[in-house]
C-alpha cells in the first residue's frame, strides 16, 4: 500500500521529507557520509552527523567540481551546483511499505571520472521505480580529490592501508547507506544490482574486486566498460607531486598544504596533470588491478549483466585516441597485424577501419573477458550488443549507436531526453525503450547465482563458451532483439590475445 501517501521516512541518521511525483515517491540530496571537506578531503568518507529536526530531501544535493560547458554537451545535462560537500543519493520508490520488499538499483554515473552526477535528466528514476523496483542515484567525488595519491597523504596510513581511490570508497560508503536505511523506503536489502554506464561500469567492475565492497551488492549490470588499465600506485604517487608542483608547493609538500589548496583549482587541470578515466591500483580499496582479479578469476561471485555498443568508438576523442593514426602507425610496425585486421573486418578504409578496430580494442572485448572469467567462478554472466538508434536519427548516426546512447532506454526516459533538433522520438523509440528498461529491471528482480537464463521479452539463456550467444538489442534498424551465437568470436580472440601486455589472461 501507499501508506497513505506519507512523504516522512525514518532512517537511521534522521527523518527525511520528500516529494510525490504522480504516484512515486522521491527523495532528494540525502547525505550518505559527512562533507569531504577541509580536514577530510583526501580522507575516507566518514560518517554523517545524525539530525534532529526533520530534514528537507526534496532539492538535488551539490555535484563534485567539474567542467560544467563539457557536462552539458556530453555528460547528460547540468549537474547544478558544484561543492566539494557533494557526498549525496537520491531516491525513487513506488511504495515505502510494500507488501514484499523491492529490488534495489543502484545506479553509478559515467563522465570519465571526472563529469557527471546522480541528478541529471537521463538518470531520473521514475519510469524505473513505476516497474517495481527502487533507484538510487548517486553523486561521488570526482577528479583529483576522488583519485589522488602523494607521499604526504599516503603517509598518514598504516602500511598496506593507504587509501587512494576516493571515489570508489564513497560508493562504498552509499551502498553502505544503502544496506542500513532502504528497507525504510520499501527496498530489500538483500537484492540490490550495482548498475553503471562508462567510468559507472568501471566502478562496478572495480567493486566487483574490491575487498571492501563484498556483500553490499548481489549483482551488477556494466554498460560500457572499457579496457584502459588502471594506473599504478607509484605513477598515480608521480602525478600527485607533480599537481603539487604545478600549485608551487615544495617538493616535501606536507598533506596540510595540499589540503589547503583552492577545491576550485583541480578541475580544469588537463594532461599531464591528470590520471585520466581509471582507477588507480595499489592501495587498500583496490589492492590489484581490475582486469588483472577478473582475469586471474579472483572476482566476488555476484551474477553480472554486460555489453558495449555499436560505435563506442564516438568518445575516444575524450580519451585523446586518434583511431586512424593508430591504425597507420600498425601499418607501419607490424605490416601482418594490420592485413590480418583488414581481412577480418573488410573495411578498406582506414577511417572507418581504425573507428572499428578501436571500439573493439577498448569496448567490446571487455564484455568477452568478463564473461569467460564469470564462468570461470560458475557464476552467470548475460553479454549484450545495443545497436538501436531512434528512428529520426539515423542519419547522424552512421556507424550505429554512440557511447551513452542506450542510457534513457535503459531509464524509459525518452521523455527528459528529447531532442530539441527537430527529430523527436518516434512511438516505436518508446516502445522498445519499455521492452529494455523492462529487460533491466527483470535481471534486478529474477537474476541470481543459480539462474540460467532471464525471461521477457525474449527467452535470453546465459553467456557459456561453446554456444557464446550475445543478445543484440536493435538489428538491421529494427527495434528486436535477436540471439547471436559467437559474435564477433574471431575478431575478440585476437585482440584478448593483444591485451596481453596489459592482463595477463587465465
């Protein structure tokens, strides 16, 4: 029941008063941890102070430092204000006292680590919470305060405790949150999928090997993970001297000093002061690289939904990679490799061949490993292609759908998302974004340990290696999904065989 449409909930640091959107109820700018500020800026997120009076949760709560003009033409819209006190999640719920408790989703922006938050237009999670499920967005520190390392901060840490990855803690710290208060707000502690999108899907994946994430989630959805290593321990400890020289400190710059810096003055720092779009490996919350634990088959036993997109190879200019040039300078070195790529995919052109071969090398690989490794453990893994574009825009997008494209699918918000170029979404856009939101939410609902197969739409059996089959969503311009068997097998082979001198593969 509704319970009478009551906007109060009780958790365990205070009670909360939020909003009604149609039947959903919706809180806003919770604080899952106290402000990363002064003294804790660098620090793990500590705990928030509990509150007395009852605490307005119906305005977004402040987004990390970032670039605001890159945020909002390619990271989802305006994130709002900015602070460095931006440690806040948000909530939607169709009902506070169900008779059976709810699925929870917990969703982790993308942005490249260093863009985003949990409030923008794509991420509204009505239409989500309207199927039966409980969303939780969320904001995390982003950039240089949530990746950094420095002698005189990893100092302040026993040995083998040093903290680096910031960010990844703070997404701890939610889901935290999360196992103590969602049952207040109808959900069930004990179903919650992890989901992300880009350097969100990272995150899952690093929390899949995180040591200090295990048992907060039961399964993750990973849209658009890429394979760029993680940045060592001891190249993240050079970036942060070198940022401390950049702001004229000493070269035994103390971590008071650091602290003392303007928040401001990070976020429009570029290369090489930056670490770029990975976490960094080496420390307490990721002791080993994340492609390295998923391929030595180390990874926490949790179900996991994963896939890429059809021209991923749309936001490799943020990642400063010219897919041509690459190709050329292979042409250059290794004459064999690059004829044996062209055979493979038949692309005489270098252009559109490099744009190829680069998606496949940073995107679509990743989907083939994390699949092998979870049926390596004997835990289930479905692998997905999305390769729908909207029906009036198909002429923009030639090379199929662009890195993001699927997320308001995903959410069933085609709505927030319209396009104001005069190409609006069609009802067949709608529709088969209710049957892929509808697909999401039947994995957060049905998928465990022991399922082998998601039923929907389409009867979509789980990733083994004999039959490989991949579920493209979207084929040949039509809005269907259709089984694959061993999709692009010949072509992944051969590039898990390069990613050797990254992974070493088991």
């Amino acid at each position: 029941m509704k319970n009478e449409r009551r906007l109060s909930i009780l958790t365990a640091e205070g009670e909360l008063r939020g909003l009604m959107d149609e039947d959903i109820f919706v809180f806003r700018g919770i604080p899952y941890a106290a402000p990363p500020t002064g003294a804790l800026r660098w620090r793990p997120p500590q705990p928030v102070t509990p509150w007395q009076t009852v605490r307005d949760a119906t305005r977004w709560g402040s987004a990390s430092w970032q670039n605001r003009e890159y945020c909002v033409a390619a990271g989802g819209g305006d994130p709002g204000e900015f602070s460095e006190d931006c440690l806040y999640l948000n909530i939607w719920t169709p009902d506070v006292a169900p008779a059976t408790p709810l699925p929870v989703m917990v969703w982790l922006h993308g942005g490249g680590f260093t863009l985003g938050a949990g409030s923008l237009d794509p991420y509204r999670g009505k239409a989500l919470a309207a199927q039966g499920v409980v969303v939780v967005t969320l904001n995390y520190r982003l950039g240089h305060f949530g990746f950094f390392a420095h002698p005189a901060l990893d100092a302040e840490y026993p040995q083998g405790r040093v903290v680096n990855n910031f960010a990844l803690l703070d997404q701890i710290a939610a889901l935290q949150w999360v196992q103590r208060n969602i049952p207040a707000f109808g959900g069930n502690r004990h179903n919650i999928t992890l989901f992300g999108e880009s350097s969100g899907a990272r995150s899952v994946l690093s929390l899949c090997c995180s040591p200090l994430a295990e048992g907060l989630f039961h399964k993750g959805i990973v849209q658009s993970a890429y394979s760029l290593p993680d940045v060592p321990q001891q190249k993240a400890q050079q970036k942060g001297m070198q940022v401390a020289k950049h702001f004229g400190l000493p070269e035994n710059a103390t971590s008071a000093q650091l602290r003392a810096l303007p928040a401001e003055d990070f976020w429009p720092l570029q290369a090489p002061l930056t670490l770029g779009p990975v976490a960094i490996s080496g420390d307490a919350v990721l002791p080993e690289p994340m492609l390295d634990t998923f391929m030595a088959c180390r990874q926490h036993r949790v179900p996991l939904m994963i896939g890429s997109n059809s021209d991923e190879a749309s936001v490799l200019d943020y990642f400063g990679v010219d897919a041509t040039a690459i190709l050329q300078q292979m042409r250059r070195k290794n004459r064999f490799s690059y004829r044996l790529i062209k055979w493979l995919y038949d692309i005489h052109d270098d252009a559109r061949l490099g744009r190829a071969v680069a998606r496949d090398m940073a995107f679509t690989v990743v989907p083939l490993l994390v699949a092998q490794a979870q049926h390596s453990i004997g835990m289930p893994a479905w692998r997905y292609w999305f390769d729908y574009v909207s029906e009036n825009a198909r002429d923009l997008y030639p090379h199929g759908a662009w890195h993001g494209n699927e997320i308001p699918y995903v959410f069933n918000n085609l709505t927030a998302a319209e396009p104001d170029d005069g190409r609006p979404y069609t009802a067949t856009d709608r529709a088969f974004a209710g049957a892929i939101s509808a697909l999401w939410v039947s994995f957060a609902r049905d998928a465990s340990e022991f399922s082998y197969r998601l039923q929907g739409s389409i009867d979509w059996p789980v990733w083994r290696p004999h039959d490989d089959l991949t579920l493209a969503i979207g084929h040949d311009g039509k809005a269907e999904m259709v089984l694959k068997a061993r999709f692009m097998r010949t072509k992944l082979r051969l590039f898990r065989l390069m990613m050797r001198s990254h992974v070493r593969l088991s």
